[in-house]
C-alpha cells in the first residue's frame, strides 16, 4: 500500500516560498470555490498529513484536477500536483474508492469490452436515457464528451494492412495508448504513415494501459501492476536501442515520468530504462528535423489558396513533459497553415476529472478560456465552406474541445500526415491503398 | 538557429527578449516558472536609497554618479539607462497598460512639488503597509499615491480580504505627518468567499456588477478624500474598472496600494510583456529548467533544460542570463555556505562561508553579503572572470543575477532588469548584425 513517504516530491515542500504563484494560475481554484487552490493543498496542507494518520486533513484536494499548471508556474520546482495526487492515493487508501472512479481508472478495460461490439457499446453509451442513469447511479456527468468505440481496433487494422506495412532496417516502437487503439484509430494510422514516410519500420508489441487514470484516482496498487507489465514487455526493444514513441501526451508521460515517480520506482533499472528511452511523437520528429532528417515534401492543407487557420493547444499534459511545443516547430514547415497558438491553461477535462457530475461543470468553467480563444481566431474571417478545426495533442482534451467549441479537433500528427498528402484530414482515414 | 536565448522570465528576461526581437533577433525565452514579477508592486524603482544612506533619492539622474564604480549604472551610464525607459514605456504603452513617471502624472497638475517635467524625478508612493516607497515609474492607478500630494486620505480596506489593514496603514501615514483614516467596506454581496486572494478579487472586478457595487460603497464611506484602495482593481479589464470607478466616484482621486502576493500590478505587467512577446513572435517556454551547457571553450554552443526524460537541447547564437539573484533562484547556496550562479558556474562575487552570509542585524543598514553577491559584468553585459575578461564570447547577464548592487536596499530592482536587460539585448543585436560601414 502506498502511503505518503520521503520522496522527491514531498522533499521539494520544502522550497516553497508562499508566493502564491500557483495559485495564481491554477485553473480549478479560479472557478470554484469548492477548491482553496495548490499553495494551500499541497504545500500548506502536506505538513498536517502523517503516515499512518486516520483521517487526511483536506479533503478539498479531490478537487485538484491534476493539470500541473500549478507546477509548471512555480519558481522554485515544488511539485505540487505529485503531492496532491498522493495525498488523493491516501484518502483512497482510507476511505476506498467509488465505483465510478474504479470504472473510470478502468479506461483499457471499458475499451476492450467496448470493442467487443462497437456499435452496440455506442448505442448503450450514447443515448440518452442511458446516460442519464450512468450520472443518477454512478455519478458520470451526462453531458461530458464521452468518446466512441471504432468499428475497426488499431491493432486490427494494423494486422489487415500488414502487407503494406514498411518492412526497414530503421526501426521505432510505437507505444499506442488506449484511447487510440479503441477510440481514435486513425491518429494510430497517421502516426505510422508519417514514420513510415521518413523511413522507419513501425514495431507495435503488446501492451497495456500506461495506468495513469488509476493514477488519477488513486488506484496506486493496481497501477503499478500496470506499469511494470509494460516495463516488461517493452525492455527487449529498449535494449537493442529503439526508441518508444507515442501521440497520447498523457501516455508517453506517464511512461517517463508519472508512474516512475508517483510510485516510488525511480531506482527500478527497468522503469529507468523506459523512462529514458520514451518519446512524444513530435519530440522525437524535431530531432529529426534537428539532424535535417524529416522529409520536406509539404503540402498545403486548403485548396482554395486561402490560408488555413489552425488553432492549436499545447495540453497540460505535453506542458508536463518540459519539452516546449514541439508540435508548433514542425507544423511551422506546412505551407499556408497559420498556426494560432493558444496560452489557455487548460481545457478542463483533465483526464476523467470533467466526467465526474460533481465536476462536470468546473471543467466546462475551466475550458472557456480555450474555447474562447479559439472562438476569436474565427472572428472577422468569413465562414469559409471548407474543412475548419483545431489541433491539440492529448486525445481527452480533443473531445473536450469540441464539446466546448463544436469544432472537430485533430492530433497534430493528422495534420502533418495530411500535409505529407497521407491522410485525409476531414474524413480521418489514410489515403491511398491503405 | 536562434540569434538569442534567454534564460529567465522575469522583467529582465522578458524585457531583453522583447528588445532583441524589435531588433530584428530570433529569440526564445526558456524559464523554469513564472518569474518575480508576481510577487512585485508593479512599480519601476530605479534608484530609491544610495548604499548607506537613510535618505530616499529625490532624482536618480543625479544619484546614479555616486553609486560606486562598478555599480551596473555605473557601467551604463544615465543616457543608456534612459533610453532603456522610454522603450520600456513605449512597450507598455503599447499593451495598454501606460506608466508614467509618478511625478508627472496629469493629475499631477497644480499640486505643490509636481514639475509636470519627467526627468529623474522619484516619487514617495505608499507601501502595503503605509510606509514611503521611492519610484521611478508607476502605472496610472498607482500614480495618485503620491504622497507630495497633502490632500487627506481614506484608505479603505475589503471584508474578506486578508493581508490589507487599512487602520494599519492610515496609522503610519498619520505618523508620517500626512492625513489619513482607514475604512472598510463590506464584499458579502458580491462573494461569498472570506478568504480572496487579491488575484480573486481582481477577476471579481473585471465584472461590470461588481465594479459598480465597489464604486457605490467607495462614494459611500469617502468624505471627499482621495481614496486608496489595495491594488486589485481588475486584471485583464484593468483600465475599464478604472474608467469606471472615476466615472462613479466623481473627480475623487483614487490610487491603488500594493497588497502582499500575488501581486496584482505585478501581474498585469507580466501579462502585458507577455502579450507584446506573443506579438512579435517569440515563445516563451515555462517549467524548463537549465541543467547544463555545451562549450568550444570560448563560445556557449547549446543549454540543456530538464524534462520528464532526456535533457533537451537548446542551440543559440547567443545567450542571456536572466535567471535572477538568490531569491529568483538564478544564485543558489547550500547548506555549506556555498554559493554558485546555477546554469554556467559562472564566478561569483561572493562570500563562500555561510557565516559571511549574514549580517547579525536582521535591518543591518549596509545590507547583507550574500544579496549582494551575483556575477560581474562589463559594460556590453559580457559575464567577466577573475582576471577580467570575458568568460564566454556569446554569454550575456543582466538583472538580479548582477554583482555590486543589492537592489532590495537600493530599491533599484526594475531599474536595473529594465536598463541592464536593454542594454544586453542592444550589444547581441550589435554583435549579430553590426551596424553597416560609415561610408554606405
Ligand atoms: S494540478 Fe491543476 S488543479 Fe491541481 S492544484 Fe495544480 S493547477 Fe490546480
Ligand atoms: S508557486 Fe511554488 S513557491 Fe509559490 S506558493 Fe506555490 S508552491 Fe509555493
Ligand atoms: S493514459 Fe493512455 S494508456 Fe492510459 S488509459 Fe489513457 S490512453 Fe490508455
């Protein structure tokens, strides 16, 4: 049982210097008044917390959507987020765990049963009433963007276009995630057409859910088992030197870092090794276009010759990484495109924070920033009959931005395989033979 | 390839990569947070106390040539210092967030001691806790604090706002010889919340509601007085709650008065640096944290930051120090008593025994050694080594992180981010494109 420890998050408590910068900018606490903020919550409210101790003395920090804008403002490097989602761990170890937050951490296993009937698990899942009964007896806010099962699953798809696949002496390992292996194949099928493209043969070994929505919910336990599941099936490839690449943000960071540090597994060689060796899809290509590797065969996105406008939101959880915005430096290259880059904190979702009823309306709260900033780059351009959207990285945050703006959204590798003329932008499947 | 990295996003750090971008630079900032300009009153002290004395300064045109030799001023020079201003002002101007020099506001007219000239000339503005503050420049809420001004005032404080005591503050004004009550008006109809933030209530008063309920219980409680309130009046419609407050308030001067962190002016002025940046096309990257560099021996070739994985590499023509002294985290010491400059382990001018840190006296007048330590420059802002040269051909500091000031006892912080940050972004952009030949 994990119970908070001496770890390097609760050390770093002690740098704060109670500027409130975080609180400043911690997107929760600006729309509710259900949560005090970061300052309080984790540096204030961690001294009072004790092992072994029966009750925790601030509950409020389950309203802490674990965006880590608070981390990524402070000054002096508190990791505020890591406290708060142990002191969540605890609370969790105390007072155990809902079922809606058992099925919620449990993302892998509703897409595999989905998968098994992909229409039906839609229809279930998407009508009304059923979704009314899913807020009344689980607490899952009924209007939250819930996404939907595919027909075709990734790896499926994967196995009946084998023979097209590129066979080459370069090889990458593509860590998938569970969202696109059951929602959103096709940012898979764009991922790797894209490393295809620049050569590569494209590995998909079998994998599980990186466990970070148990880590969100406090499910320490069980995600570890994940993580080391995966540690272990992905070390061969690490050691032969292929890197792991992945487009779910939220994945390839809890591979890096989250699971590592949120439990205690930092000195396990494995765990470091896939640390080290796990990359974003967009870190990983501006590399490349670093080492003048990436092909330049771009091409613009609209037909008409009129500029396309792109808003595109760093999520928080590629803001975690420390990476910057690699997405931006690559796209730049796209002819025509007119990148707008949104300085929003956060969409709101945060994982399965909007889908809670209680919090539903925090994260639409929270969103607005975004959404109106998209809203704004639309304003004085004639409506246009062609194709609009926007870009983001993390696939929770896609569905929340549309929810929020009624725009479709794209992972920017779907607009770079587009560019390559690879993809069909609008209607989300490849182009060509595949 | 950048022209200019710029590691540091507090006033310096902003500032210099504004600068060096209107110059036609390729620039990024990369930082680890946000910056000091949170925690400051959103005022530019240029030069409020020389060393060792008690006196505040009246003009820091005149002061700046008695500072010592190596002070930074002192390696710029007063023309270098002004024009650093001017383009400040120009910059938040721009951004819709005006400041003036406090002592020639418009308000300013008629009253005893205003030259309606700016020159040098510092102002006595009131601090959080009704103490004289020396400023140079001020944005317009705060300009009518000026305490030359002998009208009496009503400092009135807000129910459910902590860390502001207008009694408190009234008392010492009293004490200092000018007219003063404190007021308190009540918040429980516009929020429920007992504990705001003055960041909350500031986006409370972006709301038209609110600043019209604000603008009724401030005519209520003033007597005709000009009136002070804690500095939370609106942050991205900042400029309307003040429109509208004037409007409400009739001809009543009203000012606002720094509160203790978060700051809002502060944050309106980080905002308004931000958005200018954002308009010239430079990326300012947060939570990254420099963790080491590669070198040829003489030029600085790339910085690594820290990330969830690797380092990541940054390369650059050129790099600026702006991190900051030891309260920004650009210097920092250990339990030992070791001090060093975090990113380049550049030479520092510091005492290296935790005993020598510290004065015994906590208000000491001269100040303590090791807020004084930071890096020596030259007069191009070249960080410089034992022997005096240059420690690396394309490595720049400005800011906190400079030796021989200590800009908490000189009250000169934004003085010396603005000026130094100017003039190290000037002397990359001589040095990436020189100036073309005299006979073309
Ligand atoms: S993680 Fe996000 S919601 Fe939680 S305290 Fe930090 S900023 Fe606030
Ligand atoms: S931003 Fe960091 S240092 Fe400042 S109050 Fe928050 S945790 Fe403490
Ligand atoms: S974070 Fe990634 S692996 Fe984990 S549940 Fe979400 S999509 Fe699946």
């Amino acid at each position: 049982m994990h119970t908070v420890s001496l770890h390097s998050a609760g050390m770093s408590l002690d740098a704060c210097i109670k500027c409130n910068i975080c609180t400043s900018y911690c997107p929760v606490s600006q729309v509710t008044e259900r949560f005090p903020g970061p300052k309080y919550a984790a540096p204030q409210s961690e001294r009072f917390r004790e092992i072994g101790q029966p009750r925790s003395p601030d509950a409020s920090v389950d309203y802490c959507s674990g965006c880590r804008v608070c981390n990524e403002v402070c000054p002096t490097g508190v990791r505020i987020a890591e406290i708060n989602a142990r002191a969540r761990a605890q609370m969790v170890a105390e007072q155990g765990l809902s079922l809606r937050n058992r099925l919620l951490g449990r993302n892998e296993l509703l897409g595999k049963a989905g998968s098994l009937a992909p229409r039906l698990a839609n229809f279930l899942l998407h009508n009304r009433l059923a979704r009314r009964l899913a807020a009344a007896l689980f607490g899952v806010a009924e209007q939250a963007p819930l996404p939907r099962w595919h027909t075709e699953k990734f790896t499926r798809w994967l196995a009946r276009t084998d023979m097209h696949r590129l066979r080459s002496d370069r090889k990458v390992v593509y860590f998938h995630g569970c969202a696109t292996q059951h929602y959103e194949p096709f940012v898979g099928m764009a991922t790797v057409l894209v490393l295809e493209h620049l050569g590569y043969e494209v590995i998909v070994p079998r994998q599980n859910c990186c466990g970070l929505p148990l880590l969100s919910n406090g499910e320490f336990g069980a995600a570890e088992r994940y993580h080391r599941r995966n540690v272990e099936r992905l070390t061969t490839y690490i050691e032969v030197g292929y890197p792991i690449l992945g487009s779910s943000t939220s994945c390839t960071l809890t591979l890096k870092e989250e699971a590592p540090e949120l439990l205690d597994l930092e000195g396990d060689a494995g765990v470091r090794a896939l640390k080290l060796a796990t990359w974003d899809i967009f870190e990983w290509l501006r590399e490349r276009q670093e080492q003048g590797d990436l092909p330049t065969d771009l091409h613009r996105l609209n037909d008409e010759g009129k500029p396309f406008t792109l808003p595109y939101h760093a999520p928080c959880q590629l803001r975690a990484h420390r990476i910057g915005k690699p997405a931006l430096d690559i796209l730049a290259q796209i002819p025509e495109l007119e990148l707008r880059e949104s300085h929003a904190r956060c969409c709101g979702i945060a994982g399965t924070y909007g889908y809670k009823v209680e919090k539903y309306q925090i994260a639409m709260d929270v969103g607005a920033e975004l959404f109106g900033f998209v809203a704004a780059q639309y304003a004085g351009l004639e409506a246009s009959s062609s194709f609009a959207c926007t870009a983001c990285d993390s696939e929770t945050c896609r569905w929340q931005l549309e929810h929020g703006t009624g725009l479709p959204s794209r992972h920017p590798i779907e607009i770079l395989a587009a560019a390559y003329g690879l993809y069909d932008l609008q209607a989300r499947r490849p182009r060509g033979g595949n | 390839m950048l022209d200019l990295l710029v590691i540091g996003a507090g006033l310096t750090g902003l500032f210099a990569a504004y600068a060096a971008a209107r110059a036609g630079l390729r620039v990024r900032v990369i930082a680890k947070g946000m910056g000091a300009t949170h925690w400051h009153a959103g005022t530019i002290d240029l030069l409020g106390y020389l060393p060792g004395e008690q006196k505040p300064v009246a003009d820091w045109v005149e002061a700046v040539p008695e500072l010592p030799a190596a002070h930074p001023y002192r390696n710029l020079g007063v023309d270098a210092i002004r024009t650093a201003m001017v383009e400040f002002q120009r910059l938040v101007a721009g951004a819709g967030l005006p400041y003036e020099s406090a002592a020639a506001g418009p308000w300013f007219a008629g009253v005893a001691g205003g030259s309606g000239e700016q020159d040098g000339r510092n102002s006595m503005l009131i601090s959080p806790v009704g103490a004289p503050r020396p400023v140079y420049l001020a944005p317009a809420a705060q300009q009518p604090a000026n305490l030359a001004d002998t009208r009496p005032m009503v400092i009135v404080g807000l129910t459910g706002m902590p860390d502001f005591y207008p009694t408190l503050i009234a008392e010492n004004l009293c004490r200092q010889g000018h007219r003063a009550r404190g007021a308190t008006v009540p918040l429980d109809k516009l929020t429920a919340r007992r504990d705001n933030s003055p960041l909350q209530l500031a986006r409370l008063f972006d709301e038209p509601a609110a600043q019209a309920r604000l603008a009724e219980m401030v005519a209520d409680v003033a007597a005709g007085e000009r009136v002070g309130l804690p500095a939370v009046l609106g942050l991205h419609r900042h400029a309307r709650t003040c429109a509208h407050l004037q409007e409400a308030t009739g001809a009543r001067a009203f000012f606002e008065i720094p509160t203790l962190p978060p700051s809002v002016p502060g944050l309106r002025l980080d905002t308004a640096l931000r958005e200018s940046l954002a308009g010239q096309g430079v990326r300012v990257e947060t939570g990254m944290e420099a963790c080491g560099f590669g070198t040829d021996g003489r030029r600085i070739e790339w910085v690594e930051s820290e990330t969830g994985s690797r380092p990541l590499r940054h390369s650059a023509r050129n790099f600026l120090l702006a991190t900051g002294g030891i309260l920004g985290g650009g210097i920092h010491g250990d339990r030992c008593g070791r001090v060093r400059e975090v990113v380049f382990d550049l030479p520092l001018t510091a005492p290296q025994a935790r005993s020598q840190w510290l004065r015994p006296l906590f208000l000491d007048s001269r100040g303590h050694p090791v807020f004084q330590c930071g890096v020596a420059v030259d007069a191009r802002c070249q960080p410089l080594d034992e022997s005096g040269a240059p420690v690396y051909d394309n490595l720049w500091a400005a800011g906190a992180v400079l030796a021989h000031t200590d800009p908490i006892r000189e009250r000169s912080r934004e003085g010396i981010a603005i000026a130094t940050g100017y003039a190290a972004a000037a002397a990359v952009a001589r040095d990436v494109s020189p100036p073309p030949a005299a006979d073309n």
